[in-house]
C-alpha cells in the first residue's frame, strides 16, 4: 500500500479549503470592509416609513407619515372583515398593549454598580476637600 504523506494529501472539503486558495495570515477577505455611509435595513426600514405622504381624507389633502398610512389601511381592511389584516392587527394591538403596561425594570446589577462609582467619587471628593482644608490652615 502506498504511504502519502500529511502535506500532500490535506484535506479538502467544506469549511476545509486548498492551501493555496485561503486566505494569508494577518489578510482580511474583505479588506475595505462595508463602505462608510452603507445604510443596515433597520436603518432604512426607519427612514422610509417616516417619509410623508400626501392622503386625502373627507375631501381635504394630509400630509402622514408611510407607516401611519399603512396602519390606516390595515385598520380599514380588518374593518371590512379581511381575515388575515384583523389577525395582523389584532396581534399588533397586543403587543403595543403588553409594551404599554409592562413597567420599566430596573437593572438591580446596574444599579449596585452605580452605587459604587458614586460612593467612589464622593470619597474622592472628601479627601480632595480636606486636603484643600488643610492648605487653607496652613498657609493662613
């Protein structure tokens, strides 16, 4: 049977590419990175819902934001008794009602933590005081 050697018979596979196609030591695969001033979708979802738009309601002319007119029309279809928009707004209107009583918890971890960077600068004001106090007696 022949023996082959470690170096010549590496592995490859998935997540196991040749040698001579991976990248360098110390080399990125994306050296430029993301381009400044890229938008993530959160980033881009937020502006376009807040555009305005221009409606017509009772014969005058409105301006609202895309996300008010969507839910507008939302609200009109389950309205009108489409299945699938009454359970959309159904679930929307639980979740606002969950985020609307849920009180805001208090990080109690936090909360020792700032404690203790207060406690810690007040200690560092009152040494800083009492020195300046001595100073002052000293030289009067």
């Amino acid at each position: 049977m022949e023996e082959r050697s470690e170096s010549n018979t590496a592995r490859v596979g998935y997540g196991n590419p040749p040698k001579h196609t991976r990248f360098k030591k110390g080399l990125s695969g994306n050296p430029q990175g993301r381009p400044k001033g890229t938008l993530n979708i959160a980033t881009v979802l937020q502006r376009t819902l807040h555009q305005k738009v221009a409606i017509d309601e009772n014969g005058q002319r409105k301006t609202i934001t895309k996300l008010e007119a969507a839910i507008r029309q939302l609200t009109d279809k389950a309205a009108s008794g489409e299945l699938k928009a009454l359970q959309l707004l159904a679930a929307l209107v639980r979740s606002a009602e969950e985020r609307a009583t849920q009180p805001a918890v208090p990080n109690p971890v936090l909360e020792e933590v700032d404690q203790k960077v207060v406690l810690g600068i007040l200690k560092r004001l009152e040494t800083a005081s009492k020195g300046e106090q001595k100073d002052e007696s000293d030289t009067q």
